[in-house]
C-alpha cells in the first residue's frame, strides 16, 4: 500500500490479468473499512458468500455479473452496484474485468 500513497494512478494498471485467476490488491485497510482492487479472468468469481456491512462495486474494465438475492446484474466499466449487508451476493466475470471494492464497517 505504501507504494500507492501521495501518487497519481490509473486505475486500470494498479494489477494485471492472470491466466485463469482472481488478483486482489488491498488499497486501505482500516478498522472503519477497506478498499480492495480485483482483476479476475473470464469466467472466473465468488461464490455466493454473505458479509455484515455494505460493499460498493466499482467496474474498472470488462464485463461482471453480480447477483444479490438471486437477483443478477450485468455491470460494465464505470458503472456500480452497492451489496446491502447480509444479502448474499456472488460475483462472476463474463469477460475479464477489473474493480474497486469499497466495504464501510461502521
């Protein structure tokens, strides 16, 4: 995280693409909440998982499908989505995509 402090950065080349992979990066981590960068490859994702607060969903680049409460979306770059709190949500990549992951515990 260090090496992110007090620097411009393109969002889109804070981590690349790996073949057949999910790369996360951490932004911020705090006891308040945190920011986290994902790069996922086609067809790659997260099970359907719960989480006790809200998560906003930044697309970067690409394609995910994010459903929440059965309820599927399709994003695309520079839109967003907020997962309510103990809804459960999974996340897929349709083509390879990269986002910000904003979760605010308090």
């Amino acid at each position: 995280m260090d090496n992110l402090l007090s620097k411009i950065h393109n969002l889109e080349d804070i981590a690349d693409y790996q073949k057949d992979s999910i790369v996360s990066k951490i932004i911020i981590e705090k006891d308040s909440g945190s920011v986290t960068y994902f790069a996922f490859d086609k067809d790659q994702g997260l099970s359907e998982h719960t989480v006790p607060f809200d998560a906003m969903v930044i697309i970067i680049d690409g394609d995910a499908e994010i459903t929440i409460s059965g309820e599927n979306h399709q994003l695309h770059k520079n839109e967003m989505i907020i997962m309510p709190a103990q809804k459960p949500h999974a996340l897929k990549a349709i083509n390879k995509f990269k986002m910000l992951l904003t979760m605010i515990k308090s």
